[in-house]
C-alpha cells in the first residue's frame, strides 16, 4: 500500500533533502523498513537497536500517535500521511 511519508529537516540528509517521500507498506513496521532499505541509515534514527521507536520520536499515521496505536504494528492504509517527529524539550 502507498504512502506518504513526512521527513522532518533532520534527517532529510538521507533523503536527499526531500521532506516528503513515498512508503509501502501495510503497518508502520513495514513502511519502516522499506523506507530504510530505500534510503540506507534512516532507519536507525527512528528505531533503536532493539528495532523499537527511539524515545524522542513521535510517529503519527495520519493524526494518531502510534504509541498509543498498536505502535509499529499500526496499519498504514494506502494512501495514508505519516509524519515522523522529533520531540522536543527544554525550555526556560
């Protein structure tokens, strides 16, 4: 299935530069992977050694925060927008 996905300024360096590139896939898991296998090295920026989401990055399908979805097993319809977000903290 075909998606979208949002590359945040980051990691647009293994993009490319492009801040929208398209996925396959029918979860976030295999989206994952394929974007990785398309463009070496991103994936481990979003998952960590042990393949699960780095702690400072959100990952939405569509307007839904996958931790609080089936995470990395969340279905990714065709069509559907994923944003990859890195947190942010700090502050004064």
């Amino acid at each position: 299935m075909s998606v979208s996905v949002r590359i945040p300024t980051i990691l647009r360096t293994y993009t490319g530069g492009s801040a929208d590139v398209s996925g396959e896939g029918a979860t976030l898991r295999e989206v994952l992977q394929k974007l990785d296998a398309d463009y070496p090295g991103i994936g481990a920026r979003i998952l960590d050694e042990s393949g699960k989401l780095r702690r400072f990055v959100n990952v939405y399908v569509g307007d839904e925060d996958v931790r609080f979805a089936e995470g990395l097993d969340t279905a990714t319809p065709s069509g559907a927008q994923i944003s990859v977000i890195p947190a942010v903290a700090g502050g004064a």
